[in-house]
C-alpha cells in the first residue's frame, strides 16, 4: 500500500502494476507510517488506521472493501501545565491493539 495526504494505492505484483483504490475522505498529514520516528498510520488485520491532519481524528481503511470510516474524535489531550503546545500523535500496534503517542512542545 502506499498512503500519501489524499490518495491510496496498492501494488498489485500478479499484474506487475498499481492500483488506484479509494481516497482518503479528509486530508492526511504530510508525514506517515513509511517515515521514521513519525508514525501517523498502523496496520491491524485488514484495517489501516490513520491519523487525521487535525491529529484528533481517525480514519480507518477496510482492504477488503476498499472504503474508508472516521473514528469519533477523541480530541486534544491535556497537559499539567499551560507551558505545553501539542505538536504531533504517533501510532502503533502492541499485542494487536492500537496505541497512540502525544507529542508536546515547552513553550
């Protein structure tokens, strides 16, 4: 598969070509799963999770049906101080279960 802010595509290697597959239905943020250190898209089974540009959001692809739902948004988490700004959300898989990571910057 290969993800970018607002196109899918799969390589299909018995036809040695890719294809077009169902566009993500919001913007996606610039930087995803295939770059280090900043992991905005996981795989579960059949399912791509994806972090939205608005970083509360998430989308979820179906491979089988080539078609694309939107998680309820879970919003901006909070910090202990107000010295904090939210900079970015990272996502991954342990033991078959999605986690997402919150980064902050000191202001």
């Amino acid at each position: 598969y290969l993800l970018t802010t607002t196109e899918m595509h799969r390589y299909d290697p018995s036809n040695d070509r890719w294809c077009t597959l169902a566009p993500p239905i919001v913007k996606l943020p610039e930087a995803h799963a295939t770059q280090i250190g900043s992991n905005t898209a996981a795989v579960i089974g059949t399912e791509i999770f994806c972090v939205t540009e608005w970083y509360g959001e998430m989308l979820v692809y179906d491979t089988e049906l080539d078609r694309w739902r939107e998680l309820p948004a879970w919003g901006q988490p909070e910090t202990r101080s107000n010295n904090h700004q939210f900079m970015e959300a990272s996502t991954f898989v342990l033991e078959g279960q999605l986690h997402v990571l919150f980064g902050y910057q000191n202001l």
